[in-house]
C-alpha cells in the first residue's frame, strides 16, 4: 500500500485546524490511514489504502480532514476556465494511443507545494499508473511552450461537458502534438539531463530513462509531444529539460498519456483538485483525435478535466442493515456531506425511503452503492458504533482433514516427536542441493517446484516440493541444544502437475527426523510402524534408492500397498551440509495415505 | 452468512473471539478489500511493546461477489494472523521463536502452553 511522507504542520495549515498530534492521528486511523513512523525530518509517513487515491497528497488529506470536522460540507467542484490550449493527437504509437491534459494558472510553487505535487505524482504512477505503464504524467512550465496555432475545431462529436462551451477556434487557440517519433531520428535535452540524446540514448544512458525504457522497447517508434519549437516530452519515459517546472512556474501544463482514457481522466482530476487546493485555477484543454487516430476515439473530441459528477442511489433500509442501527435522515445527509458527498432525500410511490447521492470527479473508488453505505460509516464513526454479537446460531465442527492432521500429530507427540510448523515457502538450494537430491530424480522431494515469479527474498523463491528439508533446517539451527531432538511436522508442499487443473499438486505431508547419537534405520522404522498401526493402515518397507540417504540404509514407505514416501538414514553428505555431526534417520509420506482403505 | 449481518454483528464476533484471548482493546480501521465493503483491519496492543499491530483483515462481501453465486444472504468474511494473535496473547517478541526454520527448540521445551 503506498506510504506518503506529509508534513504534519503543513496538514494543520491546510486543513485550518489546530490539533495536536495525537488527536490528528486518530482522526486518520478512524479515516482508514496508518501511522507508520516519522522520517528524520519529522514528517509523518502515512499508509493509504489504494482505493482513496484523492487522499495521496497533503492537499488531499486536508480535504478529507476538512470534511470529517464539518468545515467542508458536500460536493466541491472547482470551476475551470474555457479552453486555449489543444492537444492534437495523430499517428501516435498503437500501444500508448490516449491523452489528456489540463492547464492550471497562478500558482505560488512554494518548495513544500513543489513536494507535495512531485510527491502525488509518483504515487498515481505507483498505483493508478501501474508504474507508468496504464497512465503516466508529465507536469510543464506553460511559459516555456509555444503553441502552434490551433487548427478548427476538429469534425467529430464533441464530448465537451455542459459546464462552459467556448472550445477553442482557430486563430486564437495554441496547441501542441501527441504523435509519434522514430527513437534514433530526434535529439533533445531530457530533464535533469545537461546533453542532447536521441530518445533511443535517453533510454539507454539517462538515468531516469533506464528504469522506464522497459516501457517502450517494444515500441517501432516512441511517444512524443512536440509544441512549436520542437519535441518536449517523451511519455512515459521523461520530460524534456526546456519545460521543467521550477519553484518560479506559476502556469503548468499537465498532460497524461496511457493506455486507457477513463485511467488518465481520473489520474487528472486527482492532480487538478490538489493544484486547485493550492490556489491554482484549472483551464479546460482540448483533446483533438484526428480521424485516423489509433485507439477507440479516433476523430473525437474532449475537453478536459472532466468534471462532471456521478449519482448513486441508496435505501435506508440498506444504510441501516449495513450499518446495523437506526439512523435519522438528518444524520444520514449529515454523513455524506461530512464524506464530501450530497444526498436528496426521497420518498417513493410504495413510501421507500431513499437518497440520490452526487459523487465528486476525484472518486475513482465509488462503483456501486455499498460503497456509499461504508462512507457514511466512516463519517458517523465506525468505532461509535456498538459491537454486538450475531444472533446466528450454527453447529461447527472440524474439517475432516484437520481431524486427521490433528490425530497425526497427536500420535507423533506421543510417539515423542516435538511438532514443528515450517514455512510453505523456501528456495532451490534448500530442497535440492543440500539434500543432494536433483529435480528430476525419480525420488520423493524431487519433481518442478511451483516458482514464485517476483520473489522478495532469494531464501523464498519456491513452494517447498518436500517438508524434510524444513525438518532439517531446524536441526541445522539447534546444534547448540540438547539431544534427542525428534522432531516432525505435518504440512503442505506443492509440484508442477500438468494434470491438475490448475497446473499445480497440492497435498499434506507427515515428515520427521530422530537426531541421536547412536541412532540408525530400525529406530525411524519402529515408529513408523507405531504411528502406521495406530490408523488401522499396514506398512511395508522394501528397500529402495534415494540421494538424500544412505545405499542399502533406505526403504519405500508402502501404506496398504500405496508406495507413499521413503524412510532411511540421511545420507553424510546432507548430514555434513546441515553441520550435524551426529546420525539422523528421517522418513517423509503422504499423509492422505494414513486414511486407510475408503 | 445469514439472512441480515451488519458491521456491528462482525465487530461483535471478533470483540468476542479476541477477548476469549484476554485481548480486550481491539480497534478497527475501516479499510479496503476488492471484495468486501465496508471492510476492516483489526488492531490490537501489544503487551510488551504497547504498539498497535494488525492482527486482520475482514468485512461483508460485496454484492457483486455474492449476485453471481446466487447468494441472497449477507455474509462476513476474514482472515487473521495466528502469530501476531499468539505474540498478543503471550507476550512473545519475535515469532521466529515460534515458528519457521529458525525456530528455538528450547524456548518450545520450555515455553508454558496456554492453549
């Protein structure tokens, strides 16, 4: 979940309210954002849920503050100004074919403010964006461009909003391109760049063009946007240098590329009512595809931001089974106000009582009723409300696979082994190297394990496919301690299986491991043979191979004819790789084999 | 699952289940889960260290997730953490004690079982 780093006295300046921290922490907790510690200068680092991406900035936390004390009541839509500028969008790369934008004037970029929008930038990238990929955006000094004359308006349906209709018209409209380049053809001074590189070179040697040239690679020619000196931005890659944005921008034009015109929309409106927040007034841009425009919009146009809102309606009777209580209308409108929403009570023909609520343009999360119900919670206070035991009453009873997992391990308590519980997950050299075993070995613990694909750690890079190797990791970490150690565990492990549906075998294992000095074959046999008998099941043991034991010391495990598992004294090449300087007989089988014959 | 759970009914089951534990300051941050709405993560302190640490995640299915399963009941769901249970409940500091391959077989030998 993205942490954003917020000065908590700038949140006290924006949010107009003297509260100290700890009464401003719980104010966010009952909101749903987690404290998670300060940084060395003192900020709060705050954890988000990813559905109010509104709140990643200070700008917006302040707004949800505003509206939990009451100061801010209802539906906030910034008035926007009639479009100059326009986005032209042609022969743009297929993979990357939407655009949006918007202008905002008269701003005082102070170096907190400056932060805070860099900030809110990188976190949309991070969720919103999918890390640039679906959405990213690009910020620009607006004095720096210069718009070429915008051509008339275009020929296609106008999807311009009922707020304001003076689209821009040739002669007095500025704008710029979002087309395509060829990655060798072009040169320009990328952002925190002080050299001209092809955009090819930016993402090869730049910097911040490195980590996203993952991006474009499969790109026969890149995104651009050009204005009329020449080429500016290369999306979703970086910006160039000329239009940086700096403490002295006052006008910005900020323009989103990706590959989904509802993401970036909304990825703008956020952005739009943070700058708003700051005293910054938006200015519509008009989005132009031309009539052979990649992409679903082909001759379309837009002004943007789109701030239009969305209607949601709700019952009572559905706010107060949710919530469990009776509530008065007042309160419920009360509520959504207090969550920046606004409700019409209404009374319908059969008397249901019911509210038409308004959603701001900055709500990405609202789809569908309920969603409305867990806001006016969180406005009257979820903790306030009175925990109640369910009047439900049903008879539970144990699955029948905990019931045999719990009598195994009962029995090998008994039989003196000590329970263990491994992790699930591991890595290849724990499972097969250092028990000298190969994948594809015909033998018990061999087989594909199940990979993870981006692992955290190099120790956890796979399902374990065997539960002895966790068994002996546990006497590699206990040398120091006394002997006997018997110890077993039941568990899971998973293989590869095309057979399975889903690719996957899953089953439990019973494995354990007598440590002893002096300890050989016959003392894992007899308790095997115990444990076996004690689920009415006859055990067999002809004498097999296996690379994690000993030649001629090792055996199949055959429960009621099934050959199941393996059963021997470990190998000395695993004994010294686990630093064990005493013998250890193991065995390892399928625990569904103990449910004897159906 | 019953014909009518509200948010009260599952803060009711876990302010339940956890004082079974001796855990009594339970507190719920209202969160979000593609599948439940409203939902909740669970928060209890720790004894030793007075923090307050996630111990789960719940909340009542949405009915997008119910309509196509043709359940016309309401229905809480969640998921908790048996070891951070286990570090409130017993004070325990560091789970690797506990469980997992670096386990210390003297602290399970010696450790009094509660439960």
């Amino acid at each position: 979940m993205p942490v954003v780093e917020v000065d908590p006295d700038e949140l006290r300046e924006l949010t107009g309210r003297r509260i100290d921290d700890d009464d401003l922490l719980e104010d966010l907790f009952g909101l749903g954002i987690e404290y998670e510690g300060e940084t060395d200068d003192g900020e709060f680092k705050l954890e988000f849920e990813p559905d109010r991406l509104d709140w990643l900035s200070v700008e917006g936390l302040a707004r949800a503050l505003q509206y939990h004390y009451g100061e801010a009541r209802g539906i906030h839509v910034p008035s926007t100004n009639d479009p100059e500028w326009t986005i032209e969008v042609q022969d743009t790369p297929p993979e990357r074919p939407y655009v949006t934008g918007a202008v905002v004037r008269g701003l005082d970029l102070d170096p907190e403010t400056l932060d805070s929008l860099i900030q809110l930038q990188e976190k949309l990238h991070a969720t919103m964006g999918r890390s640039r990929s679906k959405g990213a955006i690009g910020v620009h000094d607006l004095t720096m461009l210069k718009g070429a004359p915008a051509p008339a308006a275009g020929t296609g349906d106008s999807d311009t909003p009922g707020r304001g209709d003076g689209t821009a018209r040739g002669g007095r409209g500025k704008s710029v391109t979002y087309t395509s380049m060829d990655p060798d053809d072009e040169r320009f001074v990328p952002l925190e760049g002080n050299e001209e590189m092809s955009p090819r070179e930016v993402t090869e040697r730049h910097h911040i063009g490195g980590e996203y040239a993952d991006l474009v690679a499969e790109m026969e020619r890149y995104p651009a946007i050009y204005d009329d000196i020449g080429l500016f931005s290369f999306p979703p890659v970086v910006n160039g240098r000329r239009t940086a944005v700096s403490e002295s921008s006052r006008d910005l034009l900020v323009e989103m590329t990706g590959t989904d015109q509802w993401t970036v929309d909304r990825m703008l409106n956020i952005v739009c009512y943070a700058l708003s927040a700051r005293g910054g007034r938006v200015e519509r841009v008009t989005v132009q595809y031309t009539d052979d425009a990649p992409g679903e919009h082909a001759g379309r146009r837009f002004d943007r931001p789109d701030l239009e809102t969305k209607g949601k309606r709700i019952t009572h009777d559905r706010i107060e089974s949710v919530l469990g209580r009776e509530f008065d209308r007042e309160t419920v409108l009360d509520c959504l106000e207090r969550s920046g929403l606004e409700g019409t009570h209404e009374t319908g023909e059969d008397g249901t009582d019911s509210y038409e609520v308004e959603i701001p343009p900055y709500r990405v999360d609202v789809l569908h009723p309920i969603d409305v119900v867990d806001d006016i919670g969180r406005a009257y206070g979820f903790n306030d409300l009175q925990p109640r035991y369910p009047d439900v009453s049903t008879v539970g009873g144990r699955h029948e696979r905990s019931r045999l997992e719990d009598a195994v391990r009962e029995t090998l308590v008994g039989l003196g082994f000590e329970d263990l519980l491994n992790f699930y997950m591991t890595s290849q050299q724990e499972v097969f190297e250092r028990m000298n075993l190969d994948p594809t070995d015909d033998a018990v613990g061999a087989g594909r394990p199940v990979r993870i694909k981006e692992p955290f750690s190099a120790e956890y890079t796979i399902l374990r496919p065997w539960a002895l190797p966790s068994v002996l990791q546990v006497l590699e970490n206990n040398t120091h301690r006394s002997y006997p150690q018997h110890l077993a565990e039941v568990g899971l492990v998973a293989v590869c299986d095309e057979s399975e549906n889903t690719g996957v075998a899953e089953y439990r294992t019973v494995a354990g491991a007598l440590a002893e000095p002096g300890v050989s074959y016959e003392d894992a046999r007899a308790r095997l043979q115990a444990l076996v008998r004690a689920f009415d099941s006859t055990l067999e043991t002809p004498p097999t191979d296996h690379p994690s034991f000993i030649d001629g010391r090792s055996a199949s495990v055959v429960i009621d004819g099934a050959s199941v598992g393996v059963v021997g004294e470990l190998h000395p090449a695993v004994l010294v790789e686990h630093d064990l300087e005493l013998p250890v007989v193991a065995f390892e089988f399928r625990l569904d084999a103990l449910r004897g014959p159906q | 699952m019953a014909e009518e759970l509200s948010v009260r009914d599952l803060m009711g089951t876990f302010t339940e289940f956890y004082r079974q534990f001796g855990i009594t300051d339970l507190e719920f941050k209202p969160t979000y889960n593609p599948y439940t709405e409203p939902s909740f993560e669970l928060f209890g302190r720790h004894p030793e260290t007075d923090e307050l640490i996630e111990i789960g995640n719940s909340g009542l299915f949405r009915p997008e997730m119910l309509e196509p399963l043709g359940v016309d009941c309401d229905v809480m769901a969640w998921g908790l953490a048996l070891e951070r249970l286990h570090m409130l409940a017993t004070g325990a500091e560091d789970i690797r004690d506990v469980h997992g391959t670096l386990v210390d077989l003297e602290y399970l030998r010696t450790e009094e079982v509660t439960y």
